[in-house]
C-alpha cells in the first residue's frame, strides 16, 4: 500500500467513527431532553381520553395544592403585572356601565 493509501483508509475510518459518535450523542439526547416533553404534549393534545382527563386534572390539583403551600404564590414583578392588568379590566367594565 502506498502512503496516500494509508492515509486515505485512517481518514475513512476517522470520517465513520466521527459520523457514528455524532449519531449517537443525537440520539442520547432526542431521548433524554425531548421524549419526556413530546409524551406530556401527546397527551395534552389527546384530551378526549379519559385517563388522560384524569391525569391532567390530578396534576392541576397537586401544582394548585403545593402552591398553597407556599407562602409567597407570585413574585413581585408577576404581581405588579397582574394588578395593572387587573385595574385596566376594572376600568373597562366601568366604561360599560356609564
């Protein structure tokens, strides 16, 4: 084998073992960081499903009950937010009654 045969084959094997490693950090991710998002938005998008109903409303109860565990359930900024809105509402709806 001449040199640039050598040379050739070590790239080819380099090329493979570089494209295969890039293949399976994809994968090793795709199943790590995404699967379990795309399973929760499948069934929030398969609502008519009674088990899934009822895991939806069992997961809004228990964020609703630990957060009334909290003392604190909003941030000041959440709260300076949702007062302003709050006071346009009100402001609009006494428009509608004068």
């Amino acid at each position: 084998m001449s040199k640039n045969q050598k040379n050739l084959k070590i790239f080819f094997i380099k090329l493979i073992s570089i494209t295969f490693s890039i293949i399976i950090i994809i994968n090793a991710t795709y199943n790590l960081i995404l699967a379990d998002k795309i399973e929760n938005l499948n069934k929030l998008l398969q609502l008519n499903k009674k088990e899934n109903i009822d895991t939806i409303k069992n997961k809004i109860r228990s964020e609703i009950q630990s957060g009334l565990e909290k003392d604190n359930l909003l941030s000041e900024q959440d709260k300076i937010l949702i007062y302003k809105f709050y006071r346009k509402i009100k402001k609009e709806f006494d428009e509608i009654e004068k």
